[in-house]
C-alpha cells in the first residue's frame, strides 16, 4: 500500500530542500538516495519512518522534527484530524505517547494501515 501527502510531506521536504537551496540531485547525493525517490516524496509519497529517521540525520536536522511532520502526513493520507492524534506534546524522553498508540489502534481498522502506522511509531519510539 502506498501513502500519498503532498500537501505535508511533500511539502515539508521540498522546502527543506529549497532552505538549502539544493537541487533534488544534491539533495539525493547527500541524504544516498536517487532522484525520483526525491521527486516522488516531494509530490506526496510517504517513504517507511526509517528513510525519514536517515534523512534528517543526514542533512544535520532533528529527527523527532521529521517524524513529527511525517505522523501529520500519514493522518492526513488516511484521513484522521491530526488534532486527534497530537492532543498533547509528548514527553521529552519518550516521544510516543500511549495515548497516540491506542488512538491510532483504535482508527485504523484497515490491516495494512495498522502494519504501516505500527512501523511509524516504532521508529518514532526509538
């Protein structure tokens, strides 16, 4: 199953591109990725919680920032109110609320979306 937002992830990565004022080839270079994977980001496809874990890291960013805006992207692909799901900040040594757990076990009632939504916060909990 393949996730599409572009109007959060697409959005968030192209403008941290354009910070840079990179080229989607120096920015694919530096992150070890090719081209069209950036192309395909920029236009809203949702990559697995690792690559954007290895992404910011490698552009000198905060990850947690990332991820953050990624869960944003997956609630806005699967159409859950994002305010539903970030209705307090997370703690500072656990970035993963129970609360955001049991929510989105309880929203997401489609196998494949529950897989992918359960690999999300595992990254985001590490």
């Amino acid at each position: 199953m393949v996730l599409y937002s572009p109007h959060i992830w697409g959005a968030f990565l192209r403008a941290k591109r354009q910070e840079r004022n990179w080229s989607m080839a120096e920015m694919s270079r530096v992150i070890g990725c090719t081209i069209m994977w950036i192309s395909l980001q920029e236009r809203g496809r949702l990559p697995h919680p690792e690559w954007v874990k290895k992404a910011a890291l490698a552009l000198g960013e905060d990850p947690h920032e990332w991820l953050r805006v990624y869960m944003e992207a997956v609630a806005d692909a699967i159409q859950v109110d994002p305010d539903l799901i970030f209705q307090q900040e997370p703690p500072a040594d656990n970035p993963l609320p129970r609360e955001l757990r049991n929510l989105l076990r309880r929203i997401l009632t489609d196998n494949r979306k529950y897989q992918k939504a359960l690999r999300v916060l595992e990254v985001i909990a590490e």
